[in-house]
C-alpha cells in the first residue's frame, strides 16, 4: 500500500449513515435561523440616521415679512448643524391656516417641520369657526425662536404722555379712542382688546389690511393710536414722526430703552408678545425632537444669530419643548378668554 493510501481512502469513503443525518441536521438549522432573521430589522447603527436627506420648513406666509425672514434665518443655522439643508417652503393663505395645515398632514418622520406663528397657532382657533387643524392635538413643540416686543404709539398730536393719559382721554371720546392694528385676529388687536378689559379703556379697533396702511394713517393723523410691533414703529419713535406709550413686553426692549413696559404703567402682568417657533407633526419621534430643539437652541446663542434676530425686532429665547409647550397652552388659554370676551370672529 502506498504512504497515506489508507487515509486517502478514509476521507474520500462515504460517510456512515449517523453522521450524515447529524450534518443534515445542522445544515438545516442553520438555514431555519438565516429565514427567521431576514426579516429582522437591521441593527441600528446600520439603518439611516435621521437626518439622512434634507428637511423641509413649511412657513405658513409670503415671502419677506419678519416671519418669513426669521424663518430663512434658522434653517440656514439649523441645518449647517444638522448636516443637511433645511429648505423654506413658503405656503400662505387663510391667515397661515393652509401651510399649517399641510404640515399636520405631513408624516411624521421628523422631515417635515412648521414655523409655528402666535396668530395662527394660539388666536386662529378661537377667531375661526373652522380650523383645519388642533394645535394643542397635531403638533409637536419643538422650542420657541424668540419674541416680538409690541408697542402702542401714538400720533404726537394727541394730548398724551403716557398710558394714565391714554386711559383717561379715551373715556372722555364717546365713540372711543380708535387704535389700529395690521388686522382683525392678529396679536396688536388681541393685545387691545386685553388692555380695554384690564383696564376699562374706551377704546375702538380699526382694522387694516397689514401694518403698512395702519403705520401711514397714524403718521397721517388719520388714527391717533397703532398698536404694532417694536420693529415696524422703531425708526419713526426714534424720529419724532411717533410718541411710543407702553411696550408689551416682561422688560424694557434694548431697542426703546426709554419707554416703559405696561406693567410700568400700572398694569400688572400685561405682557403679550408675538412669537415664533418650530413644531412638528404629534408623533415624530422624541428623539428627533430632542436633537432639533438641541441644535434650535445651539442656533439661538450663536451671537451673530442672535442680533440678526434683534435687527428684526425678535428677542432670542431658547428654552425646553417642554416650556415651549407650557407656552402654548397658556396663551390658548388667555386669549381664548379674550376673544369671547370681545366677540371676535372671521369666517
């Protein structure tokens, strides 16, 4: 026999019986627990991680405005941190009823977000008889950008000084002292109205169709009294052209250091301010919302960002989704009461 024959031959042999079925056996097995996890999801470090495509920020008005403009603002700085590009896309109507809404319906994936604006979120649904949308129901909070400080100013022809003034003559006007604002249902209008319940003011709203009109007529003379925002009015206080009376913030505003807040003047807590912020569809994961409200206020201290905002009239204010939140809630709350208090309505 030659060298190794016999070991050639053992392992060219058949194999016995017993220990092919116990290869079969194995064989098997191994081919029952590749069927059970094919259809196991992967582990997650090799899934996509969110977020692995670009993001859209529905803002619910036209191009140009404060809104729109803050709104561009954070999702240049939001997504340089987040790694892809956060794109406006700009779809107005029905006082930001149609571009919330479109982001209600939206899925839930953390893909889609909504500028999320006072006027539509906490007014609109109480000033609406049909909404298209449950603010406190369909959206995640995910943190507020900031505060838009309100002013009252007054044409410098009017005998005032300040709110007492304001106050007293306007109880002296038997159809009321006119105040006009950029529209029925907006935050001016319901500041105003809260301030003739808080303070007994006779006071008589004239709606505009935008900040613009309502700026000239008081410049005019037409209307003694605009209420508006700080950064509408700014450059006409600063000039004369306009007497600021109270602004309606917690504090002074740095940009009118010299006028007092309503408080000051002898209204407790009256503070009522515009904002801005970003929410998402209710069911986006918490996850999601943790790294967005994370780099949102990553964005908010970067100190560029943030006198970008103050250059539009809006004070930084990063914070939790939870007191975001809070914040919601209360103000539904607030200016529900004043709404029916004032029986305010658009169909």
């Amino acid at each position: 026999m030659k060298p190794y024959s016999y070991l050639t031959q053992c392992a060219n042999a058949p194999l016995a019986p017993a220990v092919q079925n116990r290869r079969k056996l194995v064989a098997l097995a191994a081919l029952l627990c590749l069927g059970a996890t094919a259809g196991m999801p992967t582990p997650a470090h090799a899934q996509d991680v969110w977020p692995s495509k670009p993001i859209r920020l529905i803002v619910p008005f036209t191009p140009g405005g404060v809104t729109d403009t803050s709104g561009r603002l954070i999702a240049e700085n939001l997504g340089r941190r987040l790694g892809q590009q956060v794109v406006v896309d700009n779809k107005p109507g029905a006082s930001g009823n149609i571009g919330t809404a479109l982001a209600k319906s939206a899925p839930a994936d953390g893909y889609t977000l909504v500028l999320g604006f006072d006027g539509t979120m906490v007014i609109n649904p109480h000033v609406f008889s049909k909404l298209p949308f449950d603010t406190a129901k369909d959206f995640a909070p995910i943190g507020k950008i900031g505060d838009a400080t309100l002013v009252l100013v007054a044409n410098p022809s009017v005998p005032v000084k300040g709110l007492a003034d304001v106050i007293a003559l306007s109880k002296t006007q038997p159809g009321g002292l006119s105040f006009g604002t950029s529209g029925t249902g907006g935050t001016p209008h319901i500041a105003g109205e809260l301030l003739k319940i808080r303070t007994g003011a006779n006071l008589t709203h004239v709606p505009y169709k935008g900040g613009g009109q309502a700026m000239t007529d008081v410049l005019g003379g037409t209307i003694p009294l605009v209420y508006t925002a700080v950064a509408g009015a700014h450059g006409h206080i600063k000039s004369g052209k306009l007497k600021a009376i109270a602004v309606s913030s917690a504090q002074r505003t740095s940009a009118l250091p010299d006028v007092p807040t309503f408080v000051e003047s002898g209204v407790p807590d009256f503070v009522v301010n515009s904002w801005v912020g970003l929410l998402a569809p209710v069911g986006t994961p918490a996850a999601v919302i943790t790294r967005l409200n994370t780099e949102l206020n990553a964005v908010l201290n970067d100190a560029a960002v943030r006198e970008k905002l103050r250059v539009m009239g809006i004070e930084p204010t990063p914070g939790t989704a939870e007191h975001y939140r809070d914040e919601i809630k209360r103000d539904l709350d607030r200016y529900g009461a004043v709404v029916k208090a004032a029986g305010i309505s658009i169909e």
